[in-house]
C-alpha cells in the first residue's frame, strides 16, 4: 500500500505539469482499476504532511473516480462492498477536518454518493451528522454543515417526486428540531464573540451555512418545523441584515463572513417571496425595507458585489407580486431607486475599466456571455425591467430625465454616455435578449434607430471615440440586430468589418461578435439577411484579418483564449458554403492545421475549438467535393497526430469529420488510409472512453459500406458486433449501436448475416426488456423495417432468427412493439421505410401469409394508416454541421418522392394518390399477377370494407 501511495501520488503531481498530465493520466488509469484506489486517494486526501496541491489532486482524482464509478445503470454498486462501506464510514469525518478547497471537491463526491445512495442505502447519515454538531467548536460544526449542504443542495433544482418526498421528510425528522437549536446557539455565540475575531468569522460562518441550510429544508415545501418557528427565525434574520460590526470596516476586496450571510438571507428571501407568499406575506414589508437599507449602505467596493445582486435579486421578486409592487408605484419612488439603486449599480466602476484594460477576454464574457448573472449591472436591468414590466410608461418617462441628463454629460464624459447608453439597453428591451435575435421586442415608447442614428451611430465610425463608447456603439448594434431592416444593416456592416482593425482587443471581439450574428440572422420566412452573395466580396479579406487574430500569439494558450473570434470564422465558411473555394480552400486548410497543430498540445477552451473543427466541419460539409483540393489528404496528417498522440479532447471531432468525409465520398471503395483507422476503431479500449461512442460509431457506420469487402475476407464483421452488443448494454450508447446493426443490414448479405442474425436478434429483445424507454423501442422498430424491407432478408428472415431464439417471440414483439411503435414515426425516412416493409411483408412473407393471418390484416391496416397521417418535419440543424444529415433516401433502389411533399387535403376521406401510393398500388399489383391473386383473396377475407376500397384499383 505504501510503494501504491508513493506511486500515485508522483503521478497526481505529474497531472499538473501540462506537458506530463497525459502520461500521468493513463497510468493513473491503469491504477485505478486495482482494488481499494478510491481508498488510496482519500489516505492521500487525509495525509496533513502532503503538499495541499497533491491532497488537492487526490481530491480531484476522488470526485471524479466516484463520478463515474460509483454505481452502474441499474444503481448497483461498481465498487466492492467493503471499499462502499469504507467510504461511507470515512468521507464525512475527512471532509469536515479538511482545509476549505478540499471540502469543496469531497462535498462534490459525497453528492454524488447521496444521489444513488441517500437517504435509504445511507440512512445512518443524518444522524451521523446531528450527533457531530458542536455547541462550542464551530469549525467541526462548520465541517458538519458544509457536508449536510452539499446533500441537501441536491434538491434545490429537483422537480417533487414521491421518493424526494420521503428523503425530504426523513431529513426533517432527524435534523429539523436541532437546526433550530443550533440557530439559537449559533447566535448566541456570535453575541458572545462580538470582540473575538476569529471566533466572530467563524460563528458568522456558521450562521451562513444554516441559512444556506434552510433554503435547502424548504426548497420543495415548507416543513412543519419551519413552518412553526418561522416568525422566530425572521426574527434572527432582521437582526442579521442590520448586523454591523467594526471588526470588518476597511477590508474591500473579498467579501467578509458579514456580506455572505446577508446574500444567503437575500436569497432565502427570494425564496420565500417567490414560494410561500401567503405564509410569508405579513414579513415582506418590513424586509422590503431592511434590502433597501441595505442597498443604500453598501459603497461600490468589489467586496459588497453578491450581496448587492441578492439584494436586488429579492426587490425583483417582491415587484414580481402583483399586491407588493405597489411598493414602488410611485414616481417619487421610482425616481429614488433609479437614483439611488439602480444609476450606482449600472454605471462602470474603476474595477471595470481595469478588467477592460487588463483582462478584456474576461471583461467580454462577463459584459456578453450571460456569465454577469451575479453582476451589479445585471441585477439591476433585471429590476428595472420588472419594474417596467408592471409601469411601463412611467418607468420610462423617470429613467428618461436620467437617460437625457447623462447624455448631456456624456458629451465631454465618456462614461456618463456609458451609463446612459446602458440605461437606454435596460428599459428599451422587454424580455431577454435571445441568442438568435438579440432583443426581438422593444418597448412600445421608444425609438431604438431613432437614438442610435441620433446618439451612437458617431462613436461607431469616429476615430476619436473611447474604446468603450465604440464597444457600446457595437453591442447596441448586437442587441437590436433584429429591429434593423436589411438596408440599415447594409450602412451598418461595413463600419462593423472595419471596427475589426482596431487595435483595441474587446473592440474587434465585439465587431466579430456582431458580424458572426449578424451573418446567422434570418428575416421571418428563415432566408438570411446577409446571403452568400452579400458577403462573399469581403469574404477573402475578412478572413485573413480573423485568422491573423487568432494567430497574433502562438502560444496554445493566447491562441485558443477567443472564442468569439473562431465563432465568427466559421459562420464566415457556413455562410460562403462552396464560396470558400474562391477564397482559397487551401489557404483556409493551410491555417486551421496550423491552429490545430498548436492547441492540440494543451486544449484548454473547449468552446474555441468546438467552433473551430465545426469550421473545419463546414469546408467539409459544402467543399469535398470540389476538384481543386483534397481534404482528405489535407487533413490526414494533422488528424493522424491527434490519434496517435491521444488527444482525448479532439478525438470526437476527428472521427465526427472523418465520417463526414467519408458520407461525402462517392466511391464505393474505402479511401486513402481509411482501412488502418478500421483497425483503430476496432479496439475495445478506444470505447472506453464513453464521449467516443458517438463519433466512433458514426464512423464505423460510414465505413461499413465501403470497407465491406475487408470486413468479411478479414473475418472482422464478429469485431463489429461485439462492438454492437457493448454500446446495447448501456441505455447511454444504445442508439449508437443501432447506427452500426443498421450499417451491418444495409451493408451485406443474408448469407453473411446468417451465422450471426440470431444472436443479434436476441440482444435487441433483451434490449426491449432493460430499456422499455420510447425512444429505445423506434430504434428497435426501425432496425426491424430496415431488415423487413431489405432485398434478399425480409420479415420471413427476422421471424426464422427470433423462432431461434424462442418459439412464438415474434408475435407478442410484433403486435406489442412493432406495430404500436411504428406509428409514432416521425422521420419522413423512417415512414418510408415502414411504408416499403409492410408492402413487402403483406405481398411476400409466407410466414403472414399463413401463420399469421390476423397479423396480415393488421399489417395492411397499419400501412394505410401511414399512408393517411403525413410526418412532422424535423427543424433544421443550426451551427452543427458534423451532426448525421437526415437523408430521405433509404436504398434499396427506391427512389420515390419523400413522404413530406405529399400534399393532402383537409377533409378528404383517403389521402390523395401520392407518388409513393402508387408505388404501394404497384407492388401489390404485380405481386398479386405472381401469387395468381393470392392477394385479392386475402384482401376480401382479411380486410375492412374501407381498406379493400384503397386496394380495389390494383386488384381488379
């Protein structure tokens, strides 16, 4: 055990060091197989003579080792019982002695625990818990908490459900009469420690964590010991939102003990407001007044920032209550909390500008991405438009006077523009603003073009504008993309392009950003603003400039640190589609190698290189089949490292394009180097890894086909379906696995299906039983049809392989899955499919014929329902190009028009006769001239009136 805590602790450390962690990983991986590693790690989270970063990475390496082997599908145990037992009786006491960021990871593991195994396969922990909670130490009480926290927290996010019920009430049982002892100790304490620094912190700290805790006990309902002692905790919490001590005057950078219990009350308060309205109505008042006092005592310093956004956060929820917001129906009233509340909180402070200055990446996804939830700024537009959601003209008419004074100001005062500009962003905006269109409704009194043409246009084109001004100019641009007509974002566009030669870094991010969203903007019949043909003669040169962006550094680090830039490349490519050949495909190719060469040796932003081998994705996708460039040789060598040198990050990607690639060939032969990558994706520990799955069996789908050949000489098809069997196992990777059968029945004949069909047969019914889910059964029901319709197998074929695995399966599985299923297709490909199975079965099967006469009625009934009811339409595919195109093509030399362009009419009592109809009315025709009427017989002995009617034009 020693020479195993020697040896992964030198391998812990490696895994910081970037250019050893992969080595250090896989051998660690290794380990980890071993018995007792879980316990190894926590021996080496609980070593006080280790260096913390070593504690810390075995805390790490404990979270995610329980994360992903804890328990298997089914909820049992992977690990053996004493090594569970162990961790149980262990995990508690190491968390609550461990220094704070340790507490962090363990409290993430012991969720995880709880999850499968709380309350009622851990039912001793709650009192576990009570027992160890201290009157007098509060850093065992602190421990104690911060573990009940992490288990209770789990509930928070939780829809109601009978079993959270019971855990719920089982915690209230045994921990609800002492939590309310310990607020009453913890208070005592705080009195006693007034002068005691260190005892204050802490007591304040365990004060923070109850009412952490008692969010958590009412998150779901409110318990009956709350419920009881509700007016004595409002009580604690009055006197802990006016609590001041001198002890804590001076600090400004983090927040102190103080600022974290007032956020938690503020956000208990929310709560309470949101949920319990009518049992907390009598106390909301007099918080009201309490949050206010607070907001006008807090100053500007980065320390009071969460409890700021709390405490707007529960103004916001008392404004969201039809009966409290009369609170602030007033214009006086309205005029102080702009004035007083809101105007201090959305005006930029000199932390901003320095963030601007210093970190603008961050400032940008801070200020852009959504990441500012807990932002002052964005607290107080979430206010102000609650407020302006209830009393839209007066709001308006009060934040005007302050909008039109600090414009006045802003002419010599770029930063009073700011904060006018920004007030102008919260009241002209209802509703958030959305990832596709930005603001797409604006208030009804204002004028959006009209301000910015009279205000902000200037500071888009003006060389002389603070880079601020000119970012806000572009963000203005960015919200209200959707309120500008097509010749306004033609005057727009090119100041737009030309802000990406700034040398200011946030200034060309944000012209990226408006360009990338600008470019994916469509006007409502879904055609593109800006098409292919707008863009294309600034295409080559926009480009350029991106790409010498992105590559300013080349450091891995600086190159992948913009994602917004990478964004903006590859909705460039999407846009262009085959236009990208005229900016020089292998100048594009040339520099996303380049770029993949250099972050492949520490990825860092997965964003970054989403948006990356997406663009990569596009030239595929719209270029592969262009004779100028071969992107198969182009990106071979790259790609070809990546999977040598296991870069785990980038493996779904390459093998997410190398299917493309491949789906795009024309040929029928397997290209290039292709075969070696058979022999890779063959190898069970490739499929370990379980993000891999996906791309790894879209790719040996797209193989299949043009491999054939190899596969079959080479004896490689059982490999295939032992593959096929592990990926059914798992609900997780099943419809993985029906990519590959699919390809397998596609691809070859029965002959070569023969040895192996019965087997398969028999895991897909054992599927049906493990994994009952809907989606589970249309994959099962559209292998079937694939198998039913093929040339060359049929359902008589399907039937002989499940009488091999038990007598008379196919007729529960056929009436219980097959037929139910069936009509909840909504592909137009997989209706097809249906379609031509059914033909198929009712004109050739022997066994529908004769065993299952009933069943040939149902059949025929079930096809005329298909034929009735047209398909939803899938919506397109957005950004992800390397996703599998839906094909409306199923093979088989059937070539008629998909099921969607069938147009009916609304009160007609048969569909009008489709392309695909007649070719139903066809094969039934010609297969009944083979049977010498066979058909016509079964149809007047088998069928309803109404279904003979339909086949009575191809029988006579």
């Amino acid at each position: 055990m020693a020479t195993d805590l020697v040896q992964i602790a030198q391998l812990l450390n490696l895994t910081l060091d970037a250019k050893q962690h992969r080595k250090a990983e896989a051998e660690l991986k290794i380990l980890s197989e071993q018995p007792n590693y879980s316990l190894s790690l926590l021996t080496l989270v609980h070593d006080a003579t280790k260096p913390t970063q070593t504690r810390l990475a075995a805390a790490l390496a404990f979270k995610n080792f329980i994360r992903h082997n804890w328990v298997n599908e089914d909820g049992s145990h992977k690990l053996a019982a004493n090594e569970v037992e162990t961790i149980k009786k262990e995990i508690v006491g190491m968390m609550i002695e461990a220094p704070s960021q340790i507490q962090a990871q363990l409290g993430e593991a012991i969720s995880t625990i709880a999850d499968s195994d709380f309350w009622e396969r851990w039912d001793t922990l709650t009192q576990d818990l009570v027992s160890r909670l201290s009157p007098t130490s509060f850093k065992q009480t602190n421990g104690v908490l911060e573990v009940a926290h992490s288990i209770f927290g789990r509930w928070r996010p939780l829809f109601s459900s009978n079993d959270l019920n019971r855990e719920v009430l089982h915690v209230v049982g045994v921990f609800g009469d002492p939590f309310i002892q310990m607020l009453g100790i913890a208070d005592q304490q705080i009195g006693a420690n007034s002068g005691n620094e260190a005892e204050l912190r802490g007591w304040l700290t365990t004060m923070s964590l109850l009412v952490k805790i008692f969010y958590d006990l009412s998150c779901q309902d409110l318990p009956p010991v709350i419920e009881s002692n509700l007016q004595s905790i409002t009580v604690l919490l009055h006197k802990y939102l006016s609590y001041t001590n001198p002890i804590f005057d001076g600090e400004e950078d983090d927040p102190t003990p103080l600022e974290n219990l007032k956020s938690d009350i503020c956000e208990v308060l929310q709560l309470y407001t949101n949920k319990y309205d009518d049992d907390f109505n009598p106390y909301v008042q007099k918080f009201t007044q309490d949050v206010w006092n607070v907001l006008s005592s807090v100053g500007p310093e980065k320390r009071y920032d969460i409890l700021t956004c709390q405490a707007l956060k529960f103004l916001t929820a008392v404004a969201s209550v039809s009966r409290h917001a009369q609170i602030f129906s007033d214009e006086a009233t309205l005029g102080t909390i702009v004035e007083k509340v809101i105007i201090p909180n959305v005006s930029l402070r000199e932390s901003d500008v320095e963030m601007f200055e210093d970190e603008p990446i961050e400032f940008i996804r801070h200020d852009l991405e959504g990441s500012d939830t807990d932002s002052r700024r964005r607290a107080s537009t979430d206010f102000l438009q609650k407020l302006l959601g209830n009393f839209e003209m007066l709001v308006t008419q009060v934040v005007f006077k302050y909008i039109n004074h600090f414009l006045e100001q802003g002419k010599s005062d770029w930063k009073a523009k700011d904060t006018a500009v920004y007030l102008f962003l919260a009241i002209a905006a209802k509703g958030a603003v959305t990832a596709s269109h930005g603001v797409k409704t604006v208030n009804s009194h204002i004028n959006v073009v009209e301000f910015f043409t009279q205000h902000i246009a200037g500071d888009l084109v003006g060389g002389d504008s603070h880079p601020i001004a000119k970012v806000d100019a572009i963000k203005y641009l960015y919200n209200f993309r959707s309120q500008l007509d097509k010749a306004q974002w033609a005057a727009a566009m090119q100041p737009l392009i030309q802000n990406l030669g700034s040398d200011n870094y946030v200034v060309y991010t944000y012209a990226a950003i408006a360009v990338e969203r600008v470019l994916y903007l469509t006007d409502d019949s879904g055609q593109h603003i800006f098409p292919r043909a707008d863009i294309q003669p600034h295409a080559k040169e926009l480009l350029e400039h991106l790409f010498s962006l992105v590559e300013k550094d080349a450091s891995p680090a600086k190159l992948q640190e913009n994602e917004f830039l990478m964004r903006c490349i590859m909705r460039v490519l999407i846009v262009l589609k085959e236009g990208a050949a005229e900016c020089g495909i292998n100048n594009i190719l040339t520099h996303l190698n380049g770029i993949t060469n250099i972050i492949k040796q520490n990825p860092s932003n997965p964003r970054f290189y989403y948006y990356h081998f997406e663009a990569m994705g596009a030239l595929v996708r719209y270029c592969s089949s262009l004779p100028q460039v071969d992107l198969i040789s182009r990106l071979w060598e790259p790609f070809a490292l990546i999977l040598t040198e296991d870069v785990s990050e980038f493996i779904p990607f390459v093998f997410q394009i190398f299917s493309l690639l491949l789906e795009l060939n024309p040929t029928a032969q397997i290209p290039g180097d292709f075969k070696a990558l058979l022999e890779l994706v063959l190898t069970p520990t490739l499929w370990d890894t379980r993000g891999n799955a996906p791309p790894l069996s879209r790719f040996l789908a797209a193989i299949i086909p043009k491999a054939a050949q190899a596969i079959v000489l080479e004896n490689k098809l059982e490999a295939v379906l032992l593959i096929f069997q592990r990926l059914l196992a798992s609900k997780k990777t099943s419809q993985n696995a029906f990519d590959i059968i699919d390809s397998v029945v596609t691809t070859f004949p029965a002959e070569v299906l023969e040895p192996f069909f019965t087997n398969v047969v028999g895991l897909v019914f054992d599927s049906v039983q493990k994994h009952p889910s809907d989606s589970h059964k249309l994959r099962v029901a559209r292998f079937y049809h694939l198998v039913s319709a093929k040339p060359g197998l049929g359902a008589d074929f399907f039937i002989k392989h499940a009488d091999a695995v038990q007598a008379n399966v196919f007729t529960p599985f056929y009436l219980q899955v097959i037929r139910p299923t069936t009509a909840l297709f909504a592909k137009p490909v997989d209706r097809k499919l249906a379609v031509v199975s059914y033909t198929k079965t009712l004109c050739e099967s022997e066994a529908f014929a004769t065993r299952y006469a009933k069943g040939w009625g149902f059949t025929c009934t079930n096809l005329l329902d298909l034929l009735k009811n047209p398909p939803r339409v899938a919506a397109g595919l957005g950004d992800e190009l390397l996703v599998e195109n839906d094909v409306d093509d199923i093979g088989f030399g059937i070539g008629f028009t998909p099921l969607n362009t069938c147009k009916r009419g609304p009160t007609d009592a048969y569909p009008e006769i489709t392309e695909i109809e007649k070719w139903v009315g066809q094969y039934v025709k010609e297969a009944n001239a083979k049977t010498n009427g066979q058909i016509t017989r079964f149809a007047q002995e088998r069928l309803a009136p109404e279904a003979q009617q339909f086949f009575a034009p191809y029988l006579a």
